[in-house]
C-alpha cells in the first residue's frame, strides 16, 4: 500500500511540473509571435507537444491570472474559454504577462 502512495504522490509531482512547463511555453511562444493577438490554434500549432486539454488548462491559467488576454477573432471582445470555443479565440501577452517574461515578477506555477 505504501508503493500505491508513494506512486500516487509521484504522479502528482509529474503533473504538477508539467503544468509549469506547459504555462511557461504558452507564455514563451506569444513572447516569440511578438504582442499582437494570435489565434490559440497558432499557439497549438507551435506546442505540438502539448495535448488540447494540457494547452486549454494553461491558457485558462494565464488568463485568470492575468498575464494574457483572450478575445473573440470574430468581433475582437474579450472573453473566456468558458464563453467561446477554443478556434474562436486569439491572446496575447497583458504587461503582467511581459513583466513575467521579463523576470520582474514570478510565479510558481511557470517555468520559463
């Protein structure tokens, strides 16, 4: 019973580090596309290595915290994951976000 613990908190540990990577590449990729808005299926396209769940759990991350903002492509208004789908919607880096990116401020959920 112990191994299953001693597993369970391992797996936790992996996640945990996953999802630090992921929100720093997210945040790495708009730094390099510059700071315009760009379609989140760009931003897919960049990270093939991330799963839809894994990039909509950090986009959703990013903007709750604050350090990108998303927008509808259609009509340019801002809003959420949870009102648009994720083909609807473009981000970019918020100065929250470029002040992250610029090592003035952190955050223990992103690894850059």
């Amino acid at each position: 019973e112990r191994s299953d613990m001693d597993a369970e908190k391992q797996k936790q540990l992996i996640e945990a580090g996953k999802f630090r990577e992921n929100n720093g590449a997210v945040m790495r990729v708009l730094n390099i596309l510059d700071h315009t808005f760009h379609e989140l299926k760009d931003i897919e396209y960049a990270l093939p290595n991330l799963t839809r769940g894994e990039l909509t759990e950090s986009i959703n991350y990013l903007n709750e915290e604050g350090y990108i903002h998303l927008r509808s492509s259609g009509d340019k208004v801002q809003t959420s994951l949870a009102d648009k789908n994720f083909e609807e919607l473009e981000a970019n880096a918020t100065s929250k976000g470029l002040r992250l990116l610029r090592y003035v401020i952190t955050d223990p959920c992103i690894r850059l």
